[in-house]
C-alpha cells in the first residue's frame, strides 16, 4: 500500500485548503482512510476517516463543521477541504488506510499495529 499526500502549503488564519490522499499499491475494496496530524511537541492526532463502503464519516470534535473528508470517484483518493483554519491546525497532516470498515475506530490505538501511512504534508496557518 502506497499513499502519497498533496495540498499543504501556509495560508493565514480563516483561510482555506484542500488536501489529497492518492492510494495504490492493494486490490481490496473495502478500507478505512482518513487523516491523522502532528503538530510540534504533540502527539499524532486523528482528525478525519471515511469507509469506502458505506461512506460514513468521523471527525475529530475541533475540526467538525470546518472539515470535511470525501472519497474520490474511484475510492483510491480521499479528500480533506479544511475551511476556517486556525493557527491551532498547524500540523504535519498523514493520510492513513486500514483495511475494513473500521472509520469509527481508526483513531484508536487498537488499529495502531494495522494502519498504512503516507509520509504526510505540512500545513502552516499564520494569525
């Protein structure tokens, strides 16, 4: 499983941008994919997943109603439209994929040992 993220850059605050997640690399058809970050001196934080099965959604309480996830249209690339941004969204942001419909659990340590990651982008936002 190959993933390879795209779309961050530094915007300023209330401002906006669109990440990319490109999957390859596996035949299954029915995976979790989402998004986790890390800002400096924290720890990785998930922030949003999807099934491609059944579409359900998670997000992280902080980000909901600012962020949306979305799957491409042929459920090899997830989407995160991050509007509304704010200083504390500064972060190191990973796509990762876990094979199942595990959306709701993916940001729990029980998938830890399962989840493919990319190698992350970083988005930057100034007050």
């Amino acid at each position: 499983v190959q993933l390879v993220e795209s779309g961050g850059a530094s915007v300023q605050a209330g401002g906006s941008l669109r990440l990319s997640c490109a999957a390859s690399g596996f035949k299954f058809t029915d995976y979790a994919i989402g998004w986790f970050r890390q800002a400096p001196g924290k720890e990785r934080e998930g922030v949003s997943s999807i099934n491609t099965l059944d579409d359900r959604t998670f997000y992280l309480d902080s980000v909901r109603g600012r962020f949306t996830t979305s799957l491409g249209a042929a459920k090899k690339s997830v989407y995160l439209q991050m509007n509304s941004l704010k200083p504390e969204d500064t972060a190191v942001y990973f796509c990762a994929l876990v094979q199942g419909s595990y959306a709701d659990v993916l940001f729990t340590e029980l998938m830890g040992p399962y989840i493919y990651w990319g190698r992350g982008t970083q988005v930057t936002v100034s007050s």
